[in-house]
C-alpha cells in the first residue's frame, strides 16, 4: 500500500518509533485509514503491533485481532492522546476497518497517539510524559484496575490510583 499523506515514521521521545505529523490536522479531521491482516482470537502471534475487536464487534462472533502493517503500526499510546481510533467491521468485505480522528488540532511536528487502554493482563509502564499520564498503558475503568498486578499497581498516578 502507499505510505499515509502527512505522517512520517520517527524515532520518538516516548518509545522506539512513532509517527509525527507533516502537516496541520483539524479537530473532528480524519487523520487516516489504517492497513491490515486479520487473525483470529486464538492465533499464535505477535500481537503488538494489532488492534483488538471483541466478539460483539467482528464479523465472526468471535475475537479478531487486526494486525496493522501500514505507518499506523507505530503510533504510540499516550494517557493524553491527540486521536481516537474507530475501529468496525465492513460486512461486505468481510475485514476491519480502522480509522483515527483527530480529537483536537495537531500542528506539524505533533507524534500522533491515541489511548491503547489496555486490559490488565497486558498493562505496560507508560512513558507518554503527560501531565495526566496514568503510569500505566491500561484502561482505567476500576474493575480492570482492580485486577492489576501488585506491582503494577503500585505504578499507577493521579485518579487511576485512587480507582484502583
Ligand atoms: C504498536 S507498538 C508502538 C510502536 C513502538 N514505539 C515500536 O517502536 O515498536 C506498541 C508498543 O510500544 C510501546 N509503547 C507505546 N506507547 C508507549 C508509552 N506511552 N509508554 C511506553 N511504551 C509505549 C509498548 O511497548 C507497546 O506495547
Ligand atoms: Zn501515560
């Protein structure tokens, strides 16, 4: 696939590569669509780099996992991001599709990010420097907190710590 108009793959202050912008981005704007490779919930991959549709989403009725292979592979998380992904099933061509919306005006230069909200099992230490950062990639709704790790827990800042 050609490579996405206005984002540049980048050595990045918050994890190995991330993508910057090449040019402004409005709030409400479609930065772009993503490329990818389907699996199925049970396959054995490298996941890191895949987007997650649960069950009552995908086509199948079963868990899918959409493996991105295109610059969006390496947009980053951050606990204050600057995009939403959207992500849904097209029932005519029976894959995902998955795009991400700028939720406010980025400037040239800006990485791109987005909230991976992870589920406990797969929380990570995070690294995104905001001033509202969680301490960790995971999604702060308490019941997910509450099966964090001690040690994970124990990483948590800000409101995400007091819900846990
Ligand atoms: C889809 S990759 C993003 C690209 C990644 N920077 C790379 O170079 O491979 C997702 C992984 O990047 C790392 N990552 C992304 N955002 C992060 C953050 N805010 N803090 C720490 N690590 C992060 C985590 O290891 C995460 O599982
Ligand atoms: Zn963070």
């Amino acid at each position: 696939m050609p490579l996405l108009d206005g984002l540049q793959v980048v050595s990045s202050k918050i994890h190995g590569y991330g993508v910057i912008t090449t040019r402004p981005y409005s709030q409400g704007e479609i930065v772009c669509y993503g490329d990818g490779v389907l699996y199925p919930g049970d396959a054995e991959f490298d996941d890191t780099y895949a987007l997650i549709l649960p069950e009552e989403d995908s086509g199948t009725g079963e868990v899918v996992f959409w493996d991105l292979v295109c610059q969006t592979r390496w947009f980053n998380h951050s606990c204050d991001p600057n995009t939403d992904v959207m992500a849904k099933w097209d029932h005519e061509a029976n894959t995902v599709r998955a795009w991400w919306v700028a939720i406010r005006d980025i400037p040239v230069g800006e990485e791109i990010t987005y909230d991976y909200a992870f589920i406990a099992d797969v929380a990570e230490p995070c690294r995104c420097g905001a001033v509202t950062c969680r301490g960790l990639i995971v999604d702060d709704d308490p019941a997910n907190l509450a099966k964090l790790p001690d040690h994970l827990r124990a990483q948590l800042r800000g409101p995400a710590r007091v819900a846990s």
